[in-house]
C-alpha cells in the first residue's frame, strides 16, 4: 500500500528531476516553442516543495492536490493548467483513503491523463505529453519501472512526429524532427513516480 509519505516522495524526486532537466528542457522547447519549458516547470516544482513542506498534507489526495494547485498557480504558460489538472484530478480519484493500491495509483493517474487529454484536446500522435503520459499510464499495471520507461520511449518517439496541438503545431513541418519537451518532462513525472516506489 502507498501512503501520505510516498506521494511526497514522488513529488520531492520530481521537483529534483526538474531542477536537473531544466536547462535540457528549455533546449528541447527553444526550436518549438517558446524556450520556457524548463524554467517555467523549475519555479512551479520548486514552489511545490516549498508548499508540501511549509504545511504537510495529511492524504494522497491532499498531496496531489496541493501540488496541483500550487502548479497552476505558478507556473507560465500550457504546462500549469495541464500538469496542475494531472495531479488534481488524480488526486481527487484517490478520494479520502489515508493509503492506496499500486492499483488505485494506476486507475488514478489513468483519470488525470484522460482530464489532460480533454483539456487540451489532444491524443495520441499529436506530438505531446499525451505521447509519453499514455503510454506509461498504461504500462503502469506491469510496474512504475516499466511504465518509466514506456513514458521514455514514447518521449523519444515524438521526434519524427508532426505536431497537430500546441505551441509546436504553429511550425507545421518544421516541427519534425524535435523531441517535445512535454512529454520529455511527463516522462521524468513518471522516472520519479518509479523513483518513489523503490
């Protein structure tokens, strides 16, 4: 079971992951978007931190849902709503419960995943975080490693991709052959999510 403790723990490895990839984030978005990729994830996740720490949330879904918030909040752009709408309504799917199921996390997250998805109106193949976030979430009922690196591939797999939503579908063509920063970050969501499970 999966409790208070390791949703914090996801959420510490994934605001490290970030301050890592900051700077690989930025440069993966510099071609296609609008080179803030990075920096804008790096001050929503250390904000992050800042809040589970100052008032420590007593469920899952208290956590996931204060990290949601606090995304939204604070960080620019596409990546607030979308993220900050991943972990809430994963969190909100947790309900009240003090721990959860590895099963319970996988039906959780597949919920927060279809709420991106119709937030942003995008799906598979659109060359974006869906591309990594689908993929791992579905993996997920094998293990958290192999849903991190079925998130991995499908991050890598957008290079050849023709972006069809966000800020990179303004390029048209010239969007092939860039990896997409969003689901090179979703990836490293789900790298730290495998990180916390141990």
């Amino acid at each position: 079971m999966r409790d208070t403790d390791f949703f914090r723990r996801w959420m510490a490895a994934a605001a490290a992951a970030v301050e890592r990839e900051a700077n690989r984030l930025t440069e993966l978005d510099s071609p296609i978007g609008d080179a803030d990729h990075g920096s804008n994830l790096l001050r929503g996740f250390t904000a992050v931190r800042a809040a589970l720490e100052a008032e420590p949330p007593a469920t899952p879904a208290a956590v996931l849902g204060l990290a949601g918030r606090t995304l939204i909040s604070t960080v620019g752009g596409a990546s607030g709503p979308l993220y900050g709408t991943l972990l809430r309504r994963t969190g909100k799917e947790l309900g009240d419960a003090a721990e959860v199921s590895d099963e319970d996390v996988r039906k959780a997250l597949d919920a927060g995943v279809t709420a991106v998805a119709a937030l942003g109106g995008a799906a598979a193949g659109d060359k974006t975080m869906l591309d990594a976030l689908l993929p791992g979430v579905a993996a997920l009922g094998t293990s958290y490693r192999a849903a991190a690196e079925a998130a991995e591939a499908g991050a890598a797999a957008t290079v050849p991709m023709l972006a069809r939503k966000g800020r990179a579908s303004y390029l048209g063509e010239r969007s092939i052959g860039h990896q997409d920063p969003g689901a090179t970050s979703s990836a490293l969501l789900l790298a730290a999510l495998a990180e916390a499970a141990g």
